[in-house]
C-alpha cells in the first residue's frame, strides 16, 4: 500500500506500508471514532450550581419562610451563605424531596 500526502510547500512524501491491508489501519480508527462518540454521549458540559434565595425556595415548595426555617434547622435542607445573605442550592432542594410510599 502506498500513502501520498501533499505538504503545504506542495512536496509529495510518500509512505510505503509492507504487508499491510486497509482495514488494518481502518478498524482501529472507527474503534477511535466509537469510542470518541460515546464518551460525548455520556460527558455533558458541567451546569453551574443555580443558587436559589429563601423566598425562591419557599415559592418552589409552597411553604412559608418559617416552615423553610425549619428544614433547615432540621437538616431536610443545606443553607449556604455570604455575609447576611442565605442562598440553597436548586439540585439539592429538589433531590431532598422524597418519594412516598
């Protein structure tokens, strides 16, 4: 088999593979390619953390900010803070809502 390629100052190089067939240099290349499509599947672009405030989250579940208080004081929710500020993290108020029997 025999490889031609064209550089850009337009010099031809040749490459010569003895004993060699096609698929020998095809096969690993589309394995290559299955591989590169499935791991984009299944890696997505990391979202950024949505921060909710208290009346945000208090909205969302339909309960008042003494209710949210309690939650938090009982560990049902995670509060984060800055400075006087209380923020919840949207993911986690959802994922702490749990499934009844």
């Amino acid at each position: 088999m025999l490889i031609i390629t064209k550089h850009s100052n337009m010099i031809n190089s040749i490459t010569q593979l003895h004993n060699v067939n096609p698929k020998q240099i095809f096969n690993p290349l589309e394995d290559i390619k299955k591989q590169i499509e499935e791991l984009r599947t299944h890696l997505q672009p990391k979202q950024p953390t949505e921060f909710l405030t208290r009346s945000e989250v208090a909205e969302l579940l339909k309960i008042n900010l003494s209710t949210l208080h309690n939650y938090t004081k009982q560990n049902k929710l995670i509060a984060y803070g800055i400075g006087s500020r209380v923020y919840y993290k949207r993911e986690e108020v959802i994922n702490s809502i749990i499934k009844l029997k």
